[in-house]
C-alpha cells in the first residue's frame, strides 16, 4: 500500500520533471568538465557555457532524456553527476543493493549459526564406570 | 558438507579481496602521471602520441599517426570557453599563414560544447582544422588543465617543446620547419 502511494506521488512528478524540465535541476544533475563539481556549485566559464546550453535547450522544448543525451554525446558520460538508469550505468545503482543484501544474508546465516553453536546440546551424563557399578549394586540391595 | 560451503566461503572472500587489490593497483598504476608535459619537464622528447576524434566540422574523424612523422605538427588545446585561448590561437593563425605550407596547425577542442566552438572559431577567424575532445581525454594524456597548452612535434613524431613563454611560439616554429 505505502509502496503504492509512494508510486502515485512521485511517478507523475518524474513524468512532469522528464517533459519540463528545470535549470535549476538540471544545474544539479550535471557536471562542470573542469571544477569536479555539479554546475550549481560552479561559477567557472566552462559551468557557464553549459548553463547557457541547457537554457536554450529548454527553450527549445527538449525533454530532459534529450538534454542529457546532447551532453553525453558532447563530453562522454562524466558529464552526468549520476550513472544513468540503463546499460552499464544500471550496475552502478543495483551492486551496492546486491552488496547489501548478500552482507544482510552472510550476517543472517552467520548469526543463527552462532546463536545454535551457544544452546547445549542434549547429552546421557556420563558416569565413572566404578560408580555405575556401586550404583547398579546399591540399587539391587534397595530392591530386594 | 559444511566444511565444503567454509572452504567455498573463504575461497570466494580471498578471490574478492585478490579482486579488489588488483583493482587499486591498476587504479594506482593508471592515476600515475606520465602524460606528455611530464615528460618534457624531465628533459625526455616523448613520441606524440597517437588520437581519434571527430572533426570540429563534423567532417569523419582525424587522426595524429596520419601526420605524425611526415611533417612538423603544432597542436593547440583550446577551448570557447577559455579567454586566454583568443589570444593563443590568434598567434598561430597568423604563424599559419608564414609556416602553413611545412607544418602541420591542429586544434584541439576540449571540454567544450561543439557549436560553441565552431561559432568561437568563425568569430576569431581561425581557419586551422580542430578535432573536438569534449571527455577530455587526449588533453589529459598531454598534459590535463590549464588550457591553453600549446605543443611542437618534429618532423621525427618528437614533441620537442610546450609553449610557455610568448618568445617560444617563433623559436620552435623554426625549429620543427627545419626538422
């Protein structure tokens, strides 16, 4: 239900950001090629032109998969604050789940496999062989 | 059974651990800088080396082994963006028209956005052809930022020269022209 909520809220605010997209989103999704940094933290020449390219390609009605695409084509897919959500950029996102989940798996078997070495297992006390005898005799002298 | 899956456990962390080693060492080897201002720093006249890019006209790609060792070559990393480039490249444009018949102008375009360059060399009036790096990628092998960077490759495929002073543009045009 909360998984199906959540689906309502955000998948027409993606669709919404996809057809019209914002500079200033943009601005942090996409790296300045000479700062190491995203354009909205960048105030360099180079920040600049690319500011001034996603503008005029906003007025130009480009979706954002359009201008994201322009700029991997112009400056290689760097240009891109995060790995993109298909081919080898898929890895990116998914192996640190993966990761996750199987660190979750080895702890979760570690732990159980703990948590039985600890119960004391079942076990016929062992007695002296002498005093089983003693034993065995007491008993036979009480029973007669 | 159990000793089966322990060993299989440790065998595949090992592996992992071996993996990631090998990872930060080839990352280490890779981050090692020997590009080919380095080497003209250490006195060394490193062979050019070699690139693929699209032109800046949008007309197939060029190549550096195509000229390199049949004829003197000047590459000139620049960019639209980069204010001190007019200046630099406006100087080899007119070297061009004294030196353009022995050796070889070649820009490179970095880190830029393409239509910006074109419409930057048409407004400067650059006529030398540029090939468009926007990764990045050659300049770094040559050197990395700060552009503009300027450079002289011999008759040989030797890089004889970087460009740091305004007095080494006609020194090592004479230079690689008699090479």
């Amino acid at each position: 239900m909360l998984v199906l909520v959540a689906a309502l809220i955000t998948v027409p605010v993606a669709l919404a950001s996809e057809r019209h997209p914002s500079l200033a989103e943009l601005e942090g999704e996409v790296m300045c090629p000479v700062c190491g940094t995203t354009l909205d933290q960048s105030s360099s020449p180079a920040a600049q032109q690319i500011k001034r390219v996603i503008a005029r390609r906003i007025a130009a009605g480009d979706t954002k998969s359009e201008i994201e695409n322009r700029l991997v084509a112009e400056y290689g897919e760097a240009i891109l604050a995060a790995p993109r959500h298909k081919g080898f950029g898929l890895l990116a996102w998914w192996l640190p789940v993966a990761g996750i989940l199987a660190a979750a798996a080895a702890l979760g078997i570690g732990a159980w496999r703990w948590s039985r070495r600890g119960e004391p297992e079942a076990q016929e006390p062992v007695l002296d062989p002498s005093l089983e005898r003693r034993l065995d005799d007491e008993l036979a002298r009480w029973e007669t | 059974m159990t000793r089966t899956v322990r060993l299989t456990a440790q065998a595949l962390a090992v592996a992992l651990v071996v993996g990631l080693l090998a990872l930060l060492v080839w990352r280490v080897a890779h981050d090692s800088k020997n590009d080919v201002a380095q080497a003209l720093n250490a006195g060394e006249h490193p062979s050019a080396p070699n690139f693929d890019l699209p032109r800046l006209d949008g007309v197939g790609r060029f190549q550096l082994a195509s000229v390199r060792g049949k004829k003197p070559i000047v590459l000139d990393f620049w960019a639209s963006w980069c204010t001190p480039c007019i200046h630099e490249s406006k100087r080899l444009e007119a070297a061009l028209r004294q030196y353009g018949d022995r050796v070889e102008f070649i820009g490179v375009d970095t880190k830029d956005y393409s239509s910006d360059a074109r419409h930057w060399q048409r407004k400067h009036g650059i006529t030398y052809p540029s090939v468009h790096d926007g990764s990045g990628q050659v300049l770094n092998r040559w050197g990395g930022l700060p552009i503009p960077r300027i450079f002289f490759v011999d008759r040989t495929g030797k890089v004889v020269g970087e460009l740091q002073a305004e007095e080494d543009l006609p020194r090592y045009l004479r230079q690689i022209a008699a090479s």
